[in-house]
C-alpha cells in the first residue's frame, strides 16, 4: 500500500538518503531547494513523499507560485530547469502525482506543471518549445577540444585567451561582482532579475556543489556565471557579460574554463541548460553541442483552460520588455525581485 505525506523536518533525512540512494536523482531534487526556493525566491513549497511499508518510494518537490492578480500555480520547480517526480515506479510516481491533483484542486491552482528531462509514465497536457544541450566529457580535455568543436569555435575561445582576459572561481565573496554583471546584463535584455538573496542562498546552503566563475579584463570584471554540479554533471543556469565587452569572446572563456576543470575533476557531462527553440541563448549554445536534447513540460491542467505559455518569447510580453530595458539600473534591480515573483 501506497501512503503520500505532506513534507515534514521529520522526513529530511529521509528524504536526503532516498535521493542519494536513487540513481535518477538530479540536482533539483535536493531537500535544500526547498529552503532556496522559500528563502530566495519567496514561494511556499508544496514537498511530499510516497511511503510504501513505510519506506520511502518516491518524493515529488513543487513549489507555489502565487501571483499578485490572485492567481496560483504548482510548479515542479521555479527558477530550475528540471525537476519532476523522482519515484521507484509507475504506481508510486500516479499516487504522488494524485496527492499533487488534489492539492492543486483545493487551492484552486490554474495548474500542475512537472519540468522534466525524461517524461514518466503521466498521462499529462505537455509542450515541447523546450531543449537543452548535453556535451558529454572526457578526461582530456583535449580530446574534446580536437573531435568536438569546430575551427569557428575554437577561434573564438582563442580570441578571449589572446584578448587577455583570465577566469577564476569564488563563493559568496563573489556574489557583488557575479551580481553586478547579471543584473545589468537581465536589464538590458529586458527581463526582471532575481534577488541578489536567492544567489546568496544558493551558495549558502549548497556549499559543495555551487560557485561563482568570473572572468576578468585587467582585474575588471566583464563577465561571470553561477556553476552548480551533482554527481558528475555541470550546469551554469545563470551567466552573463557587458555588452561592450562581448567582442572579446568572454563566455567562451568562462563556458570552457568550466568545460576543462569538469573534465579534469572526472565530470561526465556539461549541461547547458534550457533554452527556447531559436532564441539567441539556443544559436550560442548549439555552437558548443550542435544537437539538442528534447525537454518535456507537463501539465495537468485544473482551472486553465490551455497549456500556458509563461516566457519572454510570448509576443504579448513585448511592451512590457521594451518598458523594462529603459528603467534605470537601481529601479530594475529593486523591482526585478518583486515581478518575478508572479512568474514560474
């Protein structure tokens, strides 16, 4: 028999081992997302457990998401690219997905959303306009230097080296500088930043598997990037760099710098991240990856009506984009906080 339970501090160390245990956990499934996403970002989490004999078989992390127009939304997770239900079977993944149904039906969500990288056994409203790209590494660095990248490729990483510009790794140190960059850089292209508090909480509560990487012209500053790892993949979710400085190739040197120590450290994949079918983040990463890796949402849907389109690349967010890469720097970074809470 299949029992589902709220999350409880109870079950923290339950849950840690059942997901150090499972070999399909990803980093989103650590516990410590749920103190991030509360603490960072400002949702209530909706974390529970599937029990079978009183063992655990399976945990489902959603967070809820509550706009200011009084609208509600259960995501599995915020911010992160993927998340899901991580559970032993088909059974178990139903009943946790059932206990998150009725949830959602008594707090009158719009909907369920499930951000996965391989679909379960759901039967699930889904969209496909998501993908990542997935460079598997090497120990030699070398070999993925010589027999993946191209000639255009590697130009530009070699331009950055000749430019002069160095990288170098920091923790919360970091966080002004890493800041300093990403919030101009979201300003510019018109999307609200997330609070310098929920990098800060990253850091803070995920010591062995997060940094800072920066990359530096003459001890300046001009790009840099947040780097989590988990049991052998590397992710950069967050990475940025000034305009002005961009002909420089500055993300080249900070993406291969992370590509070469991930190699060294035995790493066996870098994971680039989601990204919208043809937007720009899409054309600079296929440089890296040419073929991508098709990523799933699924939906149940309660009170909405219709698959949700909730992202930049929505043309009806076009204005407000437009208003928002005019606000000064100070008034973005106040407001960005605040707007993004309203958004998975």
């Amino acid at each position: 028999m299949i029992e589902v339970v709220d999350f409880r501090e109870e079950y923290r160390k339950s849950w840690q081992k059942y997901v150090s245990d499972s070999p399909d956990s990803i980093l989103s499934h650590l516990i410590e997302w749920k103190d991030i996403i509360e603490k960072g970002l400002g949702h209530s989490t909706e974390y529970s457990l599937a029990l079978r004999d009183s063992q655990v078989a399976g945990v489902f992390p959603l967070a809820r998401v509550k706009t200011w127009w009084g609208k509600k939304y259960l995501v599995s997770l915020p911010w992160i690219d993927y998340c899901g239900i991580l559970a032993d079977d088909s059974e178990v993944e139903k009943a946790l997905m059932d206990h998150a149904i009725e949830r959602a039906k008594s707090i009158g969500a719009e909907f369920v959303e499930l951000r996965t990288e391989t679909p379960g056994s759901l039967d699930l409203a889904h969209r496909t306009d998501k993908v990542t790209f997935l460079l598997k590494l090497d120990n030699d660095p070398e070999v993925i230097w010589k027999d993946v990248f191209n000639g255009k490729l590697r130009n530009q990483i070699r331009k950055s080296d000749k430019s002069g510009l160095t990288t170098d790794y920091g923790s919360l140190d970091s966080l002004d500088d890493f800041y300093a960059v990403f919030s101009y850089n979201m300003r510019d292209l018109g999307t609200p930043v997330w609070s310098k508090d929920h990098f800060k909480q990253i850091l803070t509560l995920l010591p062995d598997n997060s940094k800072f990487i920066l990359v530096k012209m003459n001890e300046k500053v001009i790009a840099a990037g947040l780097l989590l790892w988990y049991r052998g993949r590397y992710y950069v979710p967050s990475a940025s760099s000034y305009r002005e400085h961009i002909k420089l190739c500055p993300n080249h040197a900070l993406y291969w710098r992370v590509i070469e120590d991930a190699c060294r450290e035995g790493g066996e994949y870098f994971d680039f991240g989601r990204s919208s079918k043809d937007s720009n983040t899409y054309r600079f990463k296929k440089q890296w990856m040419p073929d991508p890796v098709q990523l799933t949402w699924q939906y149940y849907l309660n009170r909405a009506n219709e698959v949700p389109m909730i992202n930049p690349s929505n043309p009806k967010y076009a204005k407000m984009i437009a208003l928002w890469q005019k606000l000064p720097l100070w008034a973005a970074n106040y407001l960005g906080p605040k707007v993004m809470r309203n958004f998975p």
